[in-house]
C-alpha cells in the first residue's frame, strides 16, 4: 500500500529533519528513500 500524504509541505519539512538531523542512520535512510520518491526521482 502506498504512503499517502495529507499535507505535503509538513511531510517534506518533517522527511527533511530526518534526513539531515536524526541520529539513527536506518532512520536517515528510509527519509532519503521517500523523499526521493515524492521529487520523482526514482
């Protein structure tokens, strides 16, 4: 079942603190991985 979203500004922000701050590199990845996916590039 796809990820779905119900707002996308907030979800960016929240992926992009992930990606960049959190401590936990599983964590950072999977933020990665979906934000990836919501820029269309994979």
């Amino acid at each position: 079942m796809p990820l779905q979203f119900y707002d996308k500004h907030q979800t960016l922000e929240l992926l992009n603190a992930i990606a960049n701050c959190d401590r936990d590199e599983k964590s950072k990845e999977f933020a990665k991985e979906k934000l990836a996916k919501l820029n269309g590039q994979t």
